[in-house]
C-alpha cells in the first residue's frame, strides 16, 4: 500500500493510526475530516500530504501538512526530500513535526519562532545543519533527540531554558557555547554527546540530572560562581572528567552528584559547601579521602565502589560513618578508625573481599578492634567483619551480638565459623550473600535476625539447642537459595516450629529475591526426633522435594569430632540397627539374619569395633577442619509412606589415623 485516499465521510483521523506504514508514499485528506491526530509517526517514505483546498482545518505546501491558515507545519512527510525551508509565515512549530525524518540533512527555521517544540528533530539521525532563530528562548525536551549527525549548533543569545534530553544522543557534537542568559538545563540534556570541555555560564541556576552521563569524552568542566546547588545526579556517569572545581557558593550536593565518574580523582570543595549527599562520589576514581575538615560526617554509600581505594583513614573530627559508605572498594585493604567516630552505620565496610584489618583508635570510646576485627568498645559486639581477614574465623568469647551483615558477603575462600560459647544473638541479614557452606549454631544462641543466613551456599547446619530459640517467631532464618541444604536438630529436640523457619513459605516465596517460583530447588531437614514427620509435610515446596531422618541417630554432640554407632547390616538397603532389619531379620555381626534366641542376645550387645570420622565433603577436597555428621537412617516400615525419606548419606573420608570408609546411599522418591 503506497498511496491513501480517505474517503469524504471520514471526519477524524484517530492517534497512530498510519504510524510505522513505511511503504506509504502519498496521502488525501478530503475536505470533511476535522480532525487529524498525531498518525502519521515514523512513516519513512511518505513523500506528500495532499489535501482538500475546501478542507475547514487544513491545507498542503508542496506536500506539507499545515493548518488552514499555513502559520503552523503539522507534519512533514520524511522522504520528501534532505533540505527544507520553512516558510516565512509560520509561526510555531508542533511537536515531533519532522521526528524520524532520518533523510533530513538540513532545515531553515523562521526567525519568528519563539520556541523549539518537544520531540521537533527526534530520531533525525541524518541532520547535520540548523539554525535556531535569535528571538528563541526555549528549546524543549527531545528537540534534538538522537541527532547524530548534527556536528555544530549556535544557541541564541536570548535562550533561557533547555528542557530535559535537548540533544541527548547526539554524539558527534562535539562543542557548544552555553549562552549568558541561560537559566536552567534539564536532565539529560546532554547525554551521550561528543563534548570534549564544557563551560556552564554563572547566570545557570538549576542543572538536571545525568546532565553529562555518557559523555565519554567530556574531561573538563567548568562552572562559574552563580548556581547554590548541585542536584541529585548532576555530574554523574561522566567517565573521562578528572578534575573538577565546586565553585564558591555552592552549598549542597546532591545524592551521587558525582557517582560513576570512574576516572574522578581530584575535588576542591568551597568554604560556602556545607551539606553532602548519600552516594556522592560512588563508583569513582578517588585513591585517598579528601573530606576537609570541617566535615564531621561520612554520608551512606560516599565512596561506595571506589576501586582504586587501597587504605583508608578516617581523620579526628569526623564523628560519623553513614551505611555502606565503604561499602564493595575492591581493592580496599586496611581502615583506620580515628578517636573521635561514635557512630558506624551498617556494612560501613562491607563486602570487601580483600579487606584484611579495620583498625580502631584505643581511644575511640565507642569501637574497638579485636585482631582487626570491628567491635564495640565492651567487645560484646561484632560490627563488622574484614572480608578478606581469614578463611577460618573463631568468634572471640566475650562477643554476644554479631551485628546485621557484619559478615556479608565475605572472600571466596572464607568457608567457616566457629561461635564462642557466649554468643547469644545473630542479627539480621549478618551473613547474606557468602559461600559458607557448613555452620554450627550454639545452644546460647536464643536470637536469630531475619534472613540471617539468605542467600548463602550452605549446605550443612547444625543447631545444637533443644528448642526453638525464639518461639513465637515468624521471621525466616535460612534460605536453602539453590543448594542442597540441610538442617541438622539434636534426637531430643523439642518442637517443630523451628523448622517452618528454615524457609519461610508461610509469609514470602522466592518471587521476592530471585523472581523462581519455589522457595528452593530441594530443601532437606534432617529431624533427629524418634518417630516425627518431616517439617515440611503440611507445606510442601513448588517443584522441590523435602526429606527427613524419622530414626534418631546417636551423635555426640559435645564434641562433634566423632560419633557411637551401631553397625551397618546392608549397604544396599541401608537397613541398620538391630531393630531395623527388615522382613523381622535382626543384626547379627554386622549381617541380618533370622531371629533365634542367640541372634536375638547377640544382636542387642553388637558395637561397632571403633569410632569413625564422617567428614562433609568441601570443593579443594580438603578434611581439614571438617564436620562430624552422624548416619543416615531409614526407617522402612513407616505406615506414613509419604513422609519416606530416600537419600543419602556424608561421604566418609579418613584421617592419617582412620582408614578408608564409605558410608552407603540409599535413594528413593517422595511420594
């Protein structure tokens, strides 16, 4: 379909309706429709707007749609041709009138326009000269959106505002003189655009947002004594700017004024500058802090992501540190905490995987370091772990409280825990994000914050209390993420209500986190409860399967480095015990037999001949440091076959004194 012709009945032309018709050439538009809507919208062929002289509304120039009058151009048809004059007599301009026109190389404004209307040139990646009359004072958002080609633009002396995304994405414009009387520049106005150095005169009062950002080639910028403030953003994402100057008067910046400026490294700040926002140099080039003085804060997340930060000092005076103000700096080593901070917001140091020490001040009141590990000043709280410290950490006794996130996402060789017997408290969230894979809890534990351990790897953990520390409680503990994880509770252990806590399906699924519909891919509980149920039989997982022990195992728990046991009759059924031989067989040396009045005084006495190490399996292969974990049991003669556990058992390794052994695997399916 090349050309149209609307029929005499049609009184209105409703929005879009011919828009992206890039075959369409040629368009009639009879004398009774009234109304035309913006439809025409990136048609890149249409040459012609032919329209009805008696038409009330409208009328066509060599092709043009105009008002009736002829002081407004409606649409220009892309493909009639590269160059346009428009006419002396028009006055305005409507929005997107030559968008997408992307054949266009060269328009002639009036001199009788006042403004450039939104979305004019959009996506005219083709136009490379235009001249703004000299009576225009605003040039509105997207004019010169994704001009590409355009190379070099004089803006009039009278010019007073360019709105937001002006001449973002016009990349080969590469200079531009801001005039004197301009006021305001709207956010993004110049995204992407080749500038190499900029001057922003001293009669601009506001600057948007992202005002630079992706101006990649953009390393100088200077502006003179006139705006109070710099605003959210403003300077940000410009990656080549180095330097730069806060002129005097400025008093505030604003959240990320400088953020992703990855090369920024030099700042003056004007005595007048009193008030910093969050975020105000993340992600930048800074190898030293360059806070004056007179500063007594840190804001949250300042220098957050600052790679180049290898040591850290935080000088007398400052009396704060915001939330995550150092929070993932690469390659930040050491901190040293000067005597006058009192206050250290969460993950101030966090996820820092190669940070070894975070020094305090002995005559810092409020903090102390305990082998370059912060904690508070009584040293029953620690703040915050160093993330690359060490790869095996035992929490000093005395300690009570681990703080929320003070292990967060920790190197990748940390791989365990050791809790002192004082520690009573885990707070929220205090080790998300780590591929810690196996933790003992304490029975002091009586506090567990909310998702404590969320998105780790682990896959072993052992609780040794008898109850659920805090009953009562809904808050989700653990979150088995996308591991094989299991939770290990004492025989004797008290109640069920821990266990809804290991993944939290009663209030939250994963949607919340990683967008699954499951809450984890195989969540297993191993309950050492006698005869009990598995924790999850009354709300079972989407697409996951929940396991269970229903056969107490006797484990030490005391010392958790070696376990009594019973021999194991079958290593093909992992029938085991003297009572757990099936078909009414009994144990006997190690062998189910059929009961006799011997087998049966036998079987009850039978030991085993010594103890074994059951060691957890770790990626390096190493049994260094490992785990006990007691036998896997299966009961086969539950009458509650949906409960039936089919798994598994910890690969046995051995030590230099302990030969080699294989603990059996028995697998099934959850009915």
């Amino acid at each position: 379909m090349s050309s149209i012709t609307i029929a005499n009945t049609v009184q209105s032309i409703g929005y879009y309706a011919f828009s992206q018709c890039n075959s369409l050439t040629e368009i009639t538009i009879p004398n009774s429709t009234g109304i035309i809507n913006d439809n025409f919208y990136n048609c890149t062929n249409l040459k012609a707007f032919n329209v009805d002289e008696n038409n009330a509304n409208y009328s066509s120039i060599d092709g043009v749609l105009f008002n009736k009058n002829q002081t407004t151009i409606l649409r220009f048809p892309c493909a009639k041709s590269e160059t346009y004059d428009v006419p002396a007599g028009v006055t305005s301009l409507t929005s997107g009138s030559f968008s997408m026109c992307q054949k266009l190389k060269e328009v002639k404004l009036p001199q009788t326009l006042k403004s450039i209307p939104n979305t004019l040139f959009n996506g005219c990646s083709g136009l490379k000269t235009v001249e703004i009359p000299k009576d225009v004072e605003v040039i509105e958002s997207s004019a010169f959106n994704g001009c590409k080609s355009l190379k070099k633009l004089a803006l009039p002396e009278n010019l007073v505002t360019i709105a937001s995304y002006a001449f973002s994405g016009c990349s080969n414009l590469t200079k531009m003189t801001l005039p004197k009387k301009l006021v305001s520049i709207g956010a993004y106005a110049f995204k992407e655009c080749g500038f190499k150095t900029m001057n922003i005169p001293s009669n601009v009062k506001e600057l948007g947002s992202f005002l630079f950002t992706g101006c990649k080639n953009l390393s100088y910028i200077s502006v003179e004594p006139g705006i109070t403030e710099i605003n959210v953003s403003t300077f940000s994402g410009i990656t080549a700017l180095e330097c730069f100057d806060i002129p005097e008067g400025v008093t505030s910046l604003g959240n990320s004024s400088f953020s992703g400026c990855t090369k920024l490294s030099s700042i003056s700040f004007p005595k007048s500058l009193t008030k910093l926002g969050s975020s105000v140099f993340y992600n930048t080039g800074f190898t030293t802090l360059n806070l004056p003085a007179r500063f007594h804060e840190i804001p949250p997340s300042m220098y957050a992501h600052c790679s180049k930060l290898k040591t850290v000092v935080i000088s007398e005076g400052i009396t704060k540190i915001g939330a995550s103000a150092f929070e993932e700096c690469a390659n930040l080593i050491t901190a040293n905490i000067s005597s006058t901070v009192t206050e250290i917001g969460v993950g101030a140091f966090g996820r820092n995987q190669q940070m070894k020490n975070i020094f305090v001040d002995r005559c810092n009141p409020v903090y102390t370091d305990i082998d370059g590990v912060l904690c508070s000043k009584d040293k029953k709280t620690l703040v915050q772990y160093p993330g690359g410290h060490s790869s095996v950490y035992t929490v000093p006794e005395g300690i009570t409280t681990i703080a929320p996130y003070a292990f967060q996402y920790l190197s990748s060789w940390f791989w365990k825990i050791n809790f002192s017997s004082t520690v009573t408290t885990i707070g929220e969230y205090a080790f998300i994000d780590n591929v810690i894979k196996e933790i003992v809890i304490p029975a002091n534990v009586v506090n567990f914050g909310r998702e404590a351990f969320f998105n780790t790897w682990l896959q072993h953990v052992y609780y040794l209390g008898l109850h659920d520390p805090d009953p009562g409680n809904t808050k989700t503990i653990f979150f088995c993420n996308d591991n094989f994880a299991f939770l290990y509770l004492p025989i004797d252990y008290q109640d069920n209500s821990f266990c809804d806590r290991v993944v939290n399906v009663k209030n939250h699924t994963f949607d919340e986190y990683r967008g699954r519909d499951n809450a984890c891919y195989q969540a297993v509980v191993y309950h050492y409860y006698q005869t009990y149920r598995d924790c999850f039989k009354e709300r079972p997982l989407k697409s996951s399967k929940a396991y269970m022990i229903k056969r107490p195992a006797i484990f030490d728990w005391t010392s958790q480095s070696t376990y009594s046991c019973k021999y194991q009759c079958d290593n093909e059924t992992g029938a085991n015990l003297t009572d757990n031989c099936r078909d009414g067989k009994v144990c006997v040396e190690g062998k189910c037999v059929v009961p006799t009045s011997s087998s049966s005084d036998s079987s009850s006495s039978f030991e085993c001949p010594q103890q074994i190490n059951v060691l957890i399996s770790r990626d390096d292969d190493s049994s260094q440091n490992a785990m006990c974990v007691p036998p896997v049991i299966i009961d086969s003669d539950s009458e509650d076959t949906s409960s039936q556990i089919h798994h598994l058992s910890s690969g046995i390794r051995s030590a230099a004194s302990y030969l080699m052994v294989s603990l059996i695997m028995a697998f099934a399916f959850l009915i």
